[in-house]
C-alpha cells in the first residue's frame, strides 16, 4: 500500500516533527582540523609573501647599489692600459689558451642572446 494513500494508521510510519543537528565529536574535530588547516594556509601564504617581497626589495638594492658604483668608476682604465700596453711592447704579454677560449665563448653567447 503507497504511504499517501495511509491515514493514521498508527504504527506503520514515523512523523518526524523536528531534526535536531547535533554534532558528534568527529564532526568537530573534523571543523577544527579544517579551521586550523586554512589557518595555517593563511599563514603560509602570508609568510611567502613577505619572503617574496623582501628578495625583491633587496635585489633592487643590490642592482641600485652596483649601478651607483659603475657610475663611479672611469670609462677607461688608465693604469691597466698602461701596463698592458707596456708588456706589448716588450714581448712580455701572455694569455693563457683558456682565457682566449673563455673569451671567445663568451662573445659567441653574447651575440647568440
């Protein structure tokens, strides 16, 4: 027999006048762990973030700093052209193998960039 054709026919069904949440303790535990997890998300996000900003507060320092300093120095090297100019004349000049290599290479790269 279909449960809407029974009126008050008592015992065959149950009324449920009012459901009651309540939460066991697995459930909050459950709550808890989720509430302290994306506390602790939060957290890292925060931490990172600060991380990130410092590094790049300092890496602008860092480039300021140096670029201050190139600004300083001498377009040319007056003493280390001298002295190379020097050991020209006398024969005395010698570069290694690896340095012309090194040099060459790295022009390459440069011209490939």
């Amino acid at each position: 027999m279909p449960i809407n054709k029974l009126n008050n026919v008592e015992g065959l069904y149950m009324k449920i006048n009012e459901i009651l949440t309540s939460k066991t303790g697995i459930t909050k535990e459950k709550e808890v762990r989720t509430e302290r997890n994306s506390v602790n998300n939060l957290n890292e996000k925060e931490t990172s973030q600060k991380t990130q900003d410092q590094i790049r507060i300092t890496a602008k320092a860092i480039v300021e700093n140096a670029r201050s300093k190139a600004s300083n120095l001498p377009e040319v090297r007056e003493e280390k052209v001298t002295q190379l100019r020097e050991q020209i004349q006398n024969g005395t000049y010698q570069v290694s193998n690896s340095d012309i290599a090194r040099a060459m290479i790295g022009t390459l790269f440069s011209e490939l960039a």
